[in-house]
C-alpha cells in the first residue's frame, strides 16, 4: 500500500518509469500552467473527457519564476508570504486538494464547511480557497462585504457544476410549471420545489432561493429532501443524478419515480405521465471522479483482501452505493476512518488526494482507492504551490488577483437558499 500523502509524488514516479502503477493521463505530470495556454479545458484527470462550457475562465499567464521554482523554494515563500500577512489572510483547502496545497491550509474541509469557516474569521481581509469555483463564489455570498474571496487558478472549475447551468434549468423549469401549473394542493404543498447540490453555480442557488428551493450537501441530503417533501409534491433535484437517486432510494422513494432530466430536450426526454408520476426529477448531471467507481473494483477488493471495509460517497452510481458497505460524505469517510478502533482494511470510493492523505495518517490501517488507476479531480489539480504563492505574495504587494465576486443579485437570493439549509433541522 502507499503510505505517501502526496498524489503528486506517486504521478512523478510513473511519469519517471520508477513505479509499474498506472494513470489516467501522462500529462498529470506537468505543471497546470500548461493548460492555461490555449482552450479552456478541464486539464488532465478524471474530467478531462468532460465537454466545458463556451466561456469558461482560463488563468492566463504564470509569471515565470514561479513555474521554475522548486518546491522547496516555494513552500519557503507560501511560508513567508503568511507569515507577513498573519491575521490579514485565511487559506482555506478543500480535502481534494494536493498534498502540496493542504499544507499550508489553515482549514481543511468540504466546500461547505470552509465557507462556514471564513465566515469564522472576520479580521481576515483576504480568502484564499484552494478549491474550485462554485466554492470560491459560496465563499463570497456568505463572507462579510470587507472580504476579498480569491481563487489561485481560475481555470479551476468543476465538470459537474457546469452541467447545469442557468437558462438550461429555467427552461426546465418552465415546463415543469406548463405541466404541473403553481397551484398548491389541499395541503399547501407546491407542484414541484427545487433543491440544488452545493456543487453548482451562484447563479443555480439564487433560482432556488427565488423559486421556494434550497441548498443540500451530501452530509445533509436527506434532512434537505425532507424539508423539501414538506412544502412540495415533488423535488427537481440538480445538477448531481447519482447523489439525488440514492437519497431519495433510502428514503423509500422507488427508482421509477425518478425520471431523469436531460436538459434541453422537451419535458426532459420523458413523457407527460412519467413526470406526472415522479417525486425526484433528477437532472443528468454527475461527478467524473465517483463515476470512475465500479462494482467490479469492489468485488475486487472484496476478494483480494476478506473482511474489507468498503465506504463510498453519494456521488458514485447508485450499483456502487449498493454493494458497498456504507456511504457518506467526504467528512462522513474521515470520521469513519479516525473512529476505527482496531487496524482495518478500508476500500474507498471518493477522490484520491483525499484516499491517500488518509492512508498517510492512519498507518495502523490499511486505506486504498477502489480505482487502482491514479486519477485525481482534474479541476481541483489546478491548484499549485505557484498559484498560491504568486495569489499571498501579490496580496503582500498590495494587489489583489484572481477574486471572485458575485453580483449582489444574484448573491442575495442564493444567501436565502443557503440559509434554508441552515435551518434546516434533521427530523429525528
């Protein structure tokens, strides 16, 4: 088993011809500056086979120092540039992110958890996220109008997020209400409420905050759903299918009355009874990292190492999330991990930085990715050491680079969604 913390390392050596290990993309190896040159793209890695949206953000140009520096030399920097700043800057990192970014992250967390805790440090006049871009924006909404959110690389979306986007949802929206009209039945429930994944755009939890929705993470899901089955007939759950499909499963809703909704096709590509029917319409969205998980690799690991411990996340196709042995959030599979008293064998299914970060800190058990092949989250990849000393030694400068901001109409009503899940209470 590998017992390093850093993805990175592991690449190196199988670009070098030093390790029989294999990865999805030999151009993983390479510095993520190489793919801000030309095309936006996803970059190497689980989402590179994703199509990416017209308009997508590329970085543009790494000023060269950086690109050349060892990593030594620019941790040594990251270091000093914090030091200078102090109280001044919060860096936040996500549990995808590299080795070489969580570091030097003064939180470590899902997307959530680090919005909740910028919103911990006021005095901070910078927000540094190591993430992604809808992270980056939730940060925004929820951070205090003296905060400067700052992305490292803006080339670092997410596949998934853009799989929804504005005028796609709308027009299904549109016919979801030509179809079901917005009259409340005798209970006051609505037609349809609905609900968006925390991986999706400020402007998709502002149409849930205009149109009676809310926000859900994968730790929350089922609280979220609950509410939602209080006020409406039925949810449109976007943009993630696989963590909508099997939440509502375990509620006890069937599969069949989850059609799923592919965008821009009249009513979705289903007929009128189909929808009439529903109770979850899923949108055809999913994460390319929990896609790659099969039930082959589980029964893999099942025969290769007996008793194996077998946790995935909610993201993973619904096949997956049955043969497993639990699922849960990123948090859900830390807390399992730290919670095991004796030395167990764990196959896991969420993102490899994360995988191996654990199996690096928990040496007592044995911890493996359930895909054998190292491909990690090609937009959480983007995030480099250069990007994140050239961003903290810019802000010791003065300037500011790379911040995200949402326009305050926007912002407002996703902050309603977003506060509809914080309120939100399990029912039991």
């Amino acid at each position: 088993m590998n017992t390093t913390a850093s993805v990175n390392d592991r690449i190196q050596l199988i670009a070098a011809g030093k390790s029989d290990e294999s990865t999805c993309s030999p151009s993983l190896a390479k510095g993520p500056w190489e793919f801000d040159k030309g095309t936006p793209g996803y970059g190497p890695g689980a989402s590179m086979g994703d199509v990416i949206p017209t308009g997508s953000p590329l970085q543009g140009g790494l000023p060269e120092e950086y690109k050349t520096a060892t990593n030594d030399e620019l941790h040594a920097r990251i270091r000093a540039a914090k030091e200078t700043l102090g109280d001044k800057v919060v860096i936040l990192g996500h549990f995808y992110q590299r080795d070489e970014i969580v570091q030097h992250a003064d939180y470590l967390g899902d997307s959530f958890q680090l919005a909740v805790a910028a919103k911990g440090r006021p005095e901070a006049e910078a927000i540094v996220f190591c993430g992604v871009h809808f992270m980056a924006e939730t940060a925004d909404i929820l951070s205090n109008d003296n905060q400067k959110v700052i992305l490292p690389n803006l080339a670092a979306g997410c596949s998934m997020a853009d799989m929804a986007d504005i005028d796609s949802v709308t027009q299904c929206w549109e016919q979801l209400e030509e179809l079901y009209g917005t009259e409340p039945d005798e209970q006051g429930r609505v037609p349809v409420i609905p609900v968006t994944y925390m991986n999706s755009s400020a402007a998709l939890k502002g149409f849930c905050g205009e149109h009676g929705g809310i926000v859900c993470t994968s730790s929350n899901a089922a609280t979220v759903l609950e509410w939602a089955f209080e006020r409406g007939q039925r949810v449109l759950f976007f943009p993630d299918q696989h963590l909508g499909r099997n939440t509502a499963k375990a509620m006890g809703i069937p599969v069949e009355q989850m059609p799923l909704w592919w965008g821009r096709k009249p009513l979705g590509g289903n007929t009128a009874e189909e929808l009439n029917d529903a109770k979850v319409i899923l949108w055809n969205g999913f994460c390319s990292v929990h896609k790659r998980f099969t039930v082959e690799q589980i029964e893999k690991a099942r025969a290769e190492y007996p008793g194996v411990r077998v946790i995935v996340h909610p993201e993973s196709p619904m096949a997956v999330v049955d043969a497993s042995d639990e699922y849960g959030s990123t948090d859900y599979i830390r807390k399992a991990v730290e919670a095991a008293t004796e030395p167990t064998t764990f196959a896991i299914g969420t993102e490899i930085n994360m995988v191996q970060r654990l199996a690096a800190q928990h040496p007592e058990h044995t911890i493996f990715c359930l895909d054998p092949v190292v491909c990690p989250c090609s937009t959480m990849y983007r995030i480099h050491p250069g990007y994140l000393a050239w961003v903290l030694e810019r802000l010791v400068a003065g300037e500011v680079v790379n911040q995200i901001t949402v326009d305050e109409s926007v912002a407002e009503p996703a902050r309603v969604a977003l506060e509809r899940m914080l309120a939100a209470k399990p029912a039991n």
